[in-house]
C-alpha cells in the first residue's frame, strides 16, 4: 500500500519541525548576540592561554633571578619584583640569612617578620620563626628570642627545627640566669625529641645543672 505523503499543514504540526523552526527563527533574531558570545568566549580563552604563558615565563625568570643572586641585597630584588612567584618566599628567607650572617641584624629581623606576615602558611614558616628568635638573641634582646623559641615549639611542634629551637631557648634561659627554668627546657627536650641531635646535647646539660645545686 503506497505511503501517504505528508502535507505542509501536516509539517507544521510535526514536534521536530516545530523545534527545528524555532530555532532556526531563535537564531535569526539573536544572531548577532550568538556571534558575540562566541568571539568572547575565544578572546577569554586567549586572554587565559597568554597569562599561564606570562606566568610561567615570570616564574622561570624568577627562579633564575633567585639561582643568579649573590647577595641579601640581590634577594630582596628578587623578592620585590617578583612577589607572585614561588622564588619569592625563599628569596625573602635566604635574604634574612645573609643579612644574618653579615651581622645586620636589624635588616634580617625585618626580613623573618615580613616573611611571617606574607607567608603564614608556608613551609619555612618555622624557619622564619626560629630565625627570629636567634636575631633577637644576636640583638641582646634575649626575653624576646626566648618568647620567640617558645613560639616555635608552640606552633610548629613537629617541625625540624623544633628541637633546635628548644636547645637555644634552654641556653638562652641559662644565659639569662634562669638556671631552673633551663633544666627543665633541656629536660622536656630530650623526653619529647629523644631521637634529635639535640636531645643528647640537652641531656648533657641538664645533668650538669642537675648535679650542681
């Protein structure tokens, strides 16, 4: 039995035929707005592609900024021009210890606070803190560097410097004439770190303010 053909009357009640229209007439009227999108959305990816591009290339120039540097004076450059990057963390730090080193305390303690205050949370945070407390101790201000050793068992308990830091704070308690309070800094260090270096140093100590009294 031949098919019957399908009138244009029947078409126009067809689903298909009907969505189809209507987004044939969709696009008519809002053509231009459609072209537009679209041209924004390659120019955001663009945009997207030409900054990852200018990230990587500022973070590879940073970090050979950071591999080149000589100085404290050459890492805090590195630092200022670029802060976005992972090298400037370490460029600050590093800046801290040379400036350490070279016995400007005052420009190595700025460091370690600005390093605290932009990098919180960053992995040499300890780092930062201990090298804050030996500054202060280099400055004389001895109750600041113990209150600052303090501050690193207290907040970094688990880090690699806590052992160290709890040496220094007994030494710097006895070299203030603390002499109880150190016995029982060097005490609480070889009990709670018994497997660092430290704790055999501290154990030394703590027998010889022991037996002297």
């Amino acid at each position: 039995m031949p098919r019957k053909k399908v009138t244009v009357k029947e078409m126009k009640h067809d689903g298909l035929v009907d969505a189809v229209a209507a987004s044939a007439s969709f696009f008519q009227r809002h053509r231009l707005g459609l072209i537009v999108l679209a041209v924004a959305v390659v120019a955001a990816a663009v945009v997207f592609a030409v900054s990852s591009y200018r990230a990587s290339s500022r973070e590879a120039s940073a970090a050979e900024a950071l591999s080149a540097a000589q100085s404290g004076q050459d890492l805090r450059v590195v630092y200022e021009n670029y802060p976005e990057t992972p090298s400037a963390p370490l460029a600050l730090i590093q800046a801290a210890a040379f400036e350490f080193s070279e016995g400007n305390f005052a420009a190595a303690r700025s460091s370690y606070l600005l390093f605290q205050e932009r990098y919180p949370e960053h992995l040499l945070a300890p780092f930062a803190q201990v090298g804050l407390a030996s500054t202060l101790e280099a400055e004389g201000r001895r109750d600041e560097a113990i209150d600052n050793y303090n501050l690193v068992i207290a907040r970094y308990p688990d880090s690699a410097v806590a052992p160290e830091a709890a040496f220094n704070r007994g030494r710097a308690l006895l070299e203030a004439g603390r002499a109880d309070e150190a016995r029982s800094a060097f005490g609480e260090l070889f009990q709670r770190y018994p497997e660092s270096p430290y704790a055999l140093l501290a154990r030394d100590e703590w027998v010889a303010l022991e037996y002297s009294q």
